[in-house]
C-alpha cells in the first residue's frame, strides 16, 4: 500500500543527521585560482577606480558569483572594523535584485530593500508616501498617479543617498542583477543603468554587480555608461592541461572534504567531472554534495562512481550551462551580443584584422505608392500581373 502524504513529509532522524555532515562539508566555500584572480580584480577596482564607477561582475551559473560577493563584503567589514568604525557607519551593503511577477524589474521593493540594510528609521511611512499623497491629491481632485509614483521613487532615492552618507557606507553589492535587465515592453535597459548611474554619481560608495549573462544589455547602451563600467568575469576551467590541473587539484580538495573515502582516483574520473560541470566549480561543489548524500543514505562505505552517475546533471541541462558560459565568454572576447545577451550570428569573412563582419541590416526599398494606389501584385481577384497577361 503506497505512503500517505503526511508520512512522505516526516524526515526520519538519519536525514537530518545526514543533512548535519553534508552542511559541515561547507562546500559553499571554494577557493581556487578563477576565484582569487576576480576576488582581486574586484577589490583593486574599489581601491583605485573613481566612487562613481559601476563594477559589473558578469559569470555563468555555478561560477561561484553569490559566494565571491559574500567574501568581498566580509573583507570590507574586516578591514573597516581593524582600521576603526566612525559612530553610526555600516561600511558595506549587500542587496539582492530580486525577479517579479509581472517580468519587469520592481525598484520601489528594491529601494526598500536598501533602507532596510541602512536600518533606516520610520521606514513603512517612506515608503508609503505615494498613497498618502494620492489619497490627499484625490480628496482635492488632483489625482496624478504616475508623476506622483515618480516623485516617490525620487524620494526614495534621495533618502538613501543621505542614509549612505550618514552611514558612512563605502561598498554596495547588489546580487542577482541580471534581473534589473526585466525592462518589458515598454523600458529600456538605458533606462535602468542610468538609474544606477545617477544613484552612483551622487553616492559615496562604490557599486558592484553580480549577475549572469542576461546582465550583459546593461553594460553597453552609451560611450558615457561605458567608461564608468569595469567588468570582471569569473572564467570556468577550460580543457586545457594547465587549465585541467588546476580542476583537478580543486576537485580533489572537495571530495576531500567528504565523510567517507572515494573509491576512484581523480586523474581517472577528471574529463566525465569536467564534462558534467563545463568547467564551474560551483556545479562541481554542488555534484558532489548530491552524490555524497546518496551514498549516505544507502549506508555505503566509499564514493563510487555509480554515486557520480546517478547524480550528473540531465544532459539538456548540461548544454544549458555550456550557452551560458558561450554567452559571456563571446561578451568578454568581444564578438556581437544580441539585446538578449546571447552572441549574434555573424556572416562574411574576416578582414586582415581578423574582425568578422555583422550582418547587414538593409533592405531593398521599393518603390512608394500614392494613397489609393492598388499594389502591384494583387488585383480584386488576386492575379499578379504577369498571370493576367498570360490569360
């Protein structure tokens, strides 16, 4: 007779045992050199770029973005609380862009989000101004709901503009920011990085971004949005043998870190670990903890491959990954990116600069009709001119 739901839904106290030695793997936390050569790149960008200056972080899912966004705010604290904290300051403020319902970016729950961080005072009656001015505006008969939304977003930028300043805020990193790229019909992704702009430009603090490849038609809408923009990228292991080395040697710390022994050497398992990961590390760590669990829960000895096998991601998924990591290696090489961040096919042959032509956009105009002119392929009766001159 099969289960009941309520029994499918209790965890049995090796599951949560089980759960208690996976979490103490802290397979969350992976250094390796792709990681360190961005941790750098992003930290020398906010020693020595101007304060107005937008860092863009731009990696495939699984490179391990969350993780390095994390260690950059935890090294800001450290080294604001080793140097001395002023009174009041929160040195670095860590946000995420969180996707909506309606698939268009929503910056009234987002500024929210930052005076939340800011510990901002008598916070819901900021950020409900835009009702209170609408209900007084209608009782006067004065209702103009879209300036009165727009002044309110103002507002609310405002405020946090001089919540940063009395906190004395140095860093804001704003994960998962491939979702302000959600513009819909009727924005524009100029639009939204000009907003970012603004708020650099009048801020103190420097902004990073993290996000994946649907970020990159933010990055590029103006020469002036350019030249405040400093990318970094998160490379996955390519097949290299330098580039395999250093996987393997990262893959090997990880299943190090299991609760039982493997019953395989890395040197033979290492392209099938590569090919079901695309080179990323956090799909790595993220493997690897699936099939440690299951070898767990069937009380096995060692780590065998069967634990690997079973747990690989589906294949479909696996070419997800690899488009993602085309994606954003074509963006950094600098071949055509479409409005969708996917690279644009290109035609024709490469110049001696080894450029390829893009494709030409322009079509053949014919010839204007005067208003009420018949076009000269259809008739009342549908002939083309050249069928009724047969009949």
């Amino acid at each position: 007779m099969p289960r009941g739901r309520a029994e499918l839904l209790q965890f049995s106290p090796e599951s949560s045992e089980i759960k208690k030695i996976l979490d103490s793997m802290d397979l969350e936390l992976v250094l390796h050199d792709r990681f360190h050569d961005a941790y750098d790149a992003i930290l020398n960008a906010i020693q020595h770029e101007a304060p107005d200056t937008i860092i863009a972080v731009v990696a495939p899912t699984g490179a391990g973005k969350s993780t390095l966004a994390k260690c950059v705010s935890t090294e800001v604290r450290r080294y604001f609380k080793k140097k001395g904290l002023l009174p009041g300051q929160i040195p670095d403020v860590y946000l995420e862009a969180e996707a909506s319902e309606h698939h268009v970016f929503q910056w009234r729950p987002f500024y929210h989000q930052w005076l939340i961080h800011l510990e901002e005072p008598m916070l819901e009656s900021k950020v409900d101004l835009a009702a209170a001015l609408k209900a007084k505006q209608a009782s006067e008969g004065q209702i103009r709901g879209v300036n009165i939304l727009r002044d309110d977003l103002g507002y609310l930028r405002n405020r946090i503009r001089e919540a940063l300043e009395e906190h004395h805020t140095y860093l804001v990193g704003i994960d998962e920011a491939n979702n302000i790229a959600a513009v819909g019909k009727s924005g524009s992704y100029a639009g939204q990085m000009h907003l970012l702009k603004t708020m650099a430009n009048r801020m103190t603090c420097r902004i990073v971004m993290y996000g994946t490849a649907e970020m990159i038609p933010l990055l590029d809408q103006s020469a002036q949005l350019g030249r405040r923009v400093i990318e970094v990228s998160i490379e996955p292991y390519s097949k290299s043998d330098e580039d395999l080395k250093e996987f393997g040697s990262t893959a090997m710390s990880l299943f190090n870190r299991g609760p039982i022994p493997i019953a395989f050497t890395i040197a033979e398992q290492l392209l099938y670990l590569h090919g079901g990961t695309i080179g990323l590390i956090g799909v790595l760590a993220q493997w690897i903890r699936r099939a440690f669990a299951r070898a767990l829960r069937a009380g096995a000895k060692k780590l065998t491959t069967d634990h690997l096998k079973t747990t690989r991601l589906p294949d479909r998924k696996i070419r997800l990954l690899a488009r993602e990591v085309a994606q954003c290696a074509a963006y950094f090489e600098g071949a055509p990116v479409n409005d969708l961040g996917r690279p644009a096919a290109t035609t024709g042959s490469a110049d001696e600069t080894g450029q390829v032509a893009a494709p030409s956009t322009s079509r053949k105009k014919g010839k204007k009709l005067k208003p009420g002119n018949r076009r000269p392929h259809r008739d009342a009766t549908g002939q083309t001119p050249n069928t009724r001159k047969q009949s």
